[in-house]
C-alpha cells in the first residue's frame, strides 16, 4: 500500500484553530518535521484542509 509523505512549510500561528488542530492530527509540530502516514481518506481529507502549510509527497513501500 502506498505511503504518503507530509512535510510542514509554513506557521501555523496566523492560522484558524482547526487547521491547527489538523497539524496536530496529522503528527506535526513544527517547520520542517515529516511524517509518514498511510495513504487513506482521512488523511487526504486532513491534507486538504492545510494545503497551503504543508508539502505532500507519495512514497511507495
């Protein structure tokens, strides 16, 4: 199963509680840190709701 690959870019302390949250969901603290997370609908579903503070990348296993 394919793997996806999420590297946060951008603060998060302008942004909106939620899409805070959503950092903190997806295993996110700061600029820089990466995690690995399983390539399903939840975490799509997280990805798109902080787009623009974080690079996306698939990684196959």
């Amino acid at each position: 199963m394919s793997k996806l690959k999420v590297t946060q870019i951008k603060s998060k302390i302008s942004e909106k509680p939620n899409q805070r949250e959503t950092l903190r969901s997806l295993g996110l603290k700061r600029i820089g840190h990466t995690v690995v997370r399983e390539d399903d609908a939840q975490t799509r579903g997280y990805v798109n709701v902080v787009r623009h503070l974080v690079r996306v990348e698939e990684v196959d296993e």
